[in-house]
C-alpha cells in the first residue's frame, strides 16, 4: 500500500487568469493562485483540485473534472444563463430545453447539466 500525506485531482487550462475568473466571478468558488504558477480551488470537507497551465498544448477533458453539487439546479442554470454559459447537450440524453438532464427515479442518475469552463474543460451541475 502506498503511504499518503493527502489526496488531490487535477486538471489543465490554457489561461490561468480566465480560469481564476470564471471560478471565481462566474462560479463563485474557493479560488486562489497558488506558488507553482497555477490555482488552487478548496472544496467542501478540506478537499482541493490543483488546476495548472499547459498553455498551447492543453488538450480540454473530454470528461466531467469537477461536480458541482447545487440545491437548486434552475437557479443554478438561470445564473450560469446570466453570466453567458449555456448547458451542452449529449446526444443519448434527455434534456429540456435549457440542458437539464431530469431524473425522476434517483436510480436512473442524477440531474444533471454541464457546462465548460473557458479551457473547454466539462463541469456538470449536479442536483441530487
């Protein structure tokens, strides 16, 4: 087994300071930059993600990298509306018309939206 300190995921972006203010003034997340040229967003529960530049070489995930876990994910999306960023759509998936993936049997999955961050990376907003 392998001795651990603490645990943390991470992610890359192409513009460290679009990201600060996307997660910070869009999202309104924990954001800080951090001594090794890239952010740092403290999660609930002492959790954190390492976010770092890769510049022109970033490739965006194709995956969801974070899950925002809101109370209400209408307000959530109304908000996110506001502020210029629309829900993507997955073909498979059913989703109203604003992106929203809704569950009526919680076996079935969440529901859920995503969205990217400006590196292209994909966040979902999760209503449980």
């Amino acid at each position: 087994m392998v001795t651990t300190l603490r645990t943390f995921s991470g992610f890359s972006v192409d513009d460290v300071d679009a990201a600060l203010r996307f997660y910070r003034d869009t999202l309104g997340l924990p954001v800080r930059a951090n001594d090794m040229g890239g952010l740092q967003i403290d999660l609930t529960e002492g959790s954190s993600v390492f976010v770092y530049p890769k510049g022109k070489d970033h490739t965006p995930a194709s995956y969801t990298v974070l899950n925002l876990v809101v109370p209400d994910i209408d307000a959530a999306v109304t908000e996110l509306e506001a502020a210029g960023v629309s829900l993507l759509r997955y073909p498979g998936f059913e989703q109203d018309e604003r992106g929203v993936a809704r569950s009526t049997d919680p076996a079935q999955g969440p529901t859920i939206g995503w969205f990217t961050d400006p590196a292209g990376n994909v966040f979902a907003l999760i209503q449980e």
